[in-house]
C-alpha cells in the first residue's frame, strides 16, 4: 500500500511541480513581455497600431497561459479524486489481506493438528506393524511346536501300539498260565484215583 500512496503521491507532486514550473515560466515570460511592453511602449508613441497588436498579441498569450493553468489544475484536482480513490482501493485491498491472513493462521493451525493426527495414526502404524510381527512369530513358533507335537504324536503313537499289543500279548499269556494254573489246582485237589 505504501508503495502505491507513494507512486500517488509521487505522480501528484510531480504534476504539481510541472504546473508550477509552467506557471513560473508563464510568470517569466509575463515578466519578460512586461519588459518588452515597457519598451515597446516608448516607441508605441511612433507606433500606435503596431503597439495595439503586440497588446492584443500579449494578451492572447496571457489568456492562453491563463487556460492552461486552469487545465492544469482542473487535471490535478482530477489526479487528487483519482489517488482518493486509488487509497480506498488500496484500503480494501489491505483489510482483505488481513482477513486472507487470519484464513491462513487458521488454515495452519488446521494443518498442525492434522500433523499431529498423521503422526499419531504413523505410531499406531508402527505398533500394528510391532504387533504384526510378533504375531507372524507366534505362528511361527506354534508351527514349529506342531511339527515337533505331530513327530512326538507319531512316535507315542508307534510306541502306545506295541505297548497295545504287548499287553495284549502279555494278558493272553497270563490267561493261558491262569488257565494251566487253573488246571494244575483242580488237578491237585481233585482225589486221585
């Protein structure tokens, strides 16, 4: 904004100083014309008409002067209303920038509280992964546990079978040696005859 009041005012005052250096110079030539009437006007008694046009030649001019004087200064006021309104302009300008600002400080501070969220939704990442893996060695470990059960389970397995079929064995011998034991008691006491 500054810049732009600057670049206003600047253009202003610059338009004022070549006013004023027209109408100074319009000031010196008055000056030097006064002269030259004040020279002329000696001889205009020898020149009457020619005194006249010089007058009338020197009031034109003056007039002229005059004119763009009141141009000049009808295009200053005009510059003045325009750098008015410029300044206006450049107002809005600046109280929208201060609103945009505090959408922006808001805007961040959203986005530091997304960072956080993020960060934490990182960490949960990290610990699911952690838990993951533990896992995966878990199942790891119970496969390995479930080899080494199923090997045992066949190997009790084959054992519990022979020792099966040993008691079977066992328990058919142990009847028959009943059996002949039996025997051998109702022989015994039976009366021999």
């Amino acid at each position: 904004m500054a810049i732009i009041v600057g670049v206003g005012g600047w253009f202003v005052f610059d338009l004022f100083e070549a006013t004023e250096d027209e109408l100074e110079d319009a000031r010196a030539r008055i000056t030097v014309l006064e002269e030259r009437v004040r020279v002329t006007d000696e001889t205009v008694t020898e020149t009457g008409a020619s005194a006249n046009e010089q007058i009338n030649l020197w009031e034109s001019e003056i007039r002229r002067l005059e004119q763009q004087r009141k141009k000049n200064k009808s295009a200053i006021e005009g510059n003045r209303a325009e750098y008015q309104k410029q300044a206006k302009t450049v107002t809005s300008i600046e109280t929208s920038i201060r609103g945009l600002k505090a959408q922006v400080s808001r805007h961040e501070g959203s986005f530091t509280e997304q960072q956080k969220v993020l960060d934490e939704l990182n960490t949960l990442q990290n610990n699911v992964e952690q838990l993951v893996n533990q896992q995966r060695d878990l199942v790891d470990k119970v496969n390995v546990t479930s080899l080494t059960t199923s090997g045992l389970r066949s190997s009790l397995e084959t054992r519990v079978r022979e020792n099966e079929e040993a008691i079977v064995a066992i328990d058919a011998y142990r009847r028959e040696v009943n059996a002949r034991l039996a025997e051998l008691k109702r022989r015994l006491e039976s009366p021999r005859p």
